[in-house]
C-alpha cells in the first residue's frame, strides 16, 4: 500500500516537473515521429550532445523545440534517460558548440559535451 503510494507520487512528480500537464505527452510522442520522417535521400549530419537534468518528456520536448530554431536544424531526437541530445542538421557547421551549449542552458539544463558525430 505504502510501495504504491510512493510509486503514484514519482510518477506525478516527472509527469509535473515542467509543469507542462499531462497533455506534453502526446506532444512528445508527435514530436518523436518526425525523426522517422527525416529524408532519407539526403542524409542530414548528426551531432551528439550530452544534457544533464532532463527527466521527462515535458523536457524533452522543451529541448527539441528550442535546439530547432538554431539555423540548419532539422530535427532532435532526445533520449532522455541516457542523457543523450542528438542533432540533425545539413551540414555539421550548423551546430556549433558555442550555439547547442547556450540553447541547452537558456532552456534550463546542463550542457556536458558536444560530439560532431552520433556513434
Ligand atoms: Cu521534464
């Protein structure tokens, strides 16, 4: 009884914890299916970011919206439990440093480490 009550509160938690609601969810989810939907006739360069602070999709999302306005992004697939920010852009010039580390802090999380390369 206790276990579970405890469980219910850690879900509230992260559902809450961008006081995004329940609705970020399905935004999220909408969101993630756009990364199926990159071309594949033009292959997009992909940078590797890592994040730290993210615990749910509410941030995730933030994340994405916020990485997309840099010039050159295409789309952002984010894996939040790993920590991991991957970015699609045209050419590998489009993401720099200097740009994913502002938009990650101005977004609220914590920049660690930015790879120009996905694997
Ligand atoms: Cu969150």
């Amino acid at each position: 009884m206790i276990k579970s009550f405890l469980i219910l509160v850690t879900l509230l938690g992260l559902t809450a914890c961008c006081g995004c609601g329940g609705q970020s969810k399905a935004i999220a989810h909408k969101s993630m299916s756009g990364v199926a939907a990159i071309e594949q006739s033009h292959p997009l360069s992909c940078s590797s970011a890592k994040v730290s602070g993210m615990t749910c999709e509410a941030c995730a999302m933030t994340v994405t919206e916020n990485l997309k306005k840099i010039k050159g992004v295409k789309d952002v697939k984010v894996d939040v439990p790993a920590g991991q920010v991957k970015i699609y852009s045209i050419a590998p010039s489009d993401v720099s440093k200097k740009s994913v580390q502002s938009t990650i802090e101005k977004s609220g999380y914590q920049f660690l480490s930015l790879q120009s390369r996905c694997n």
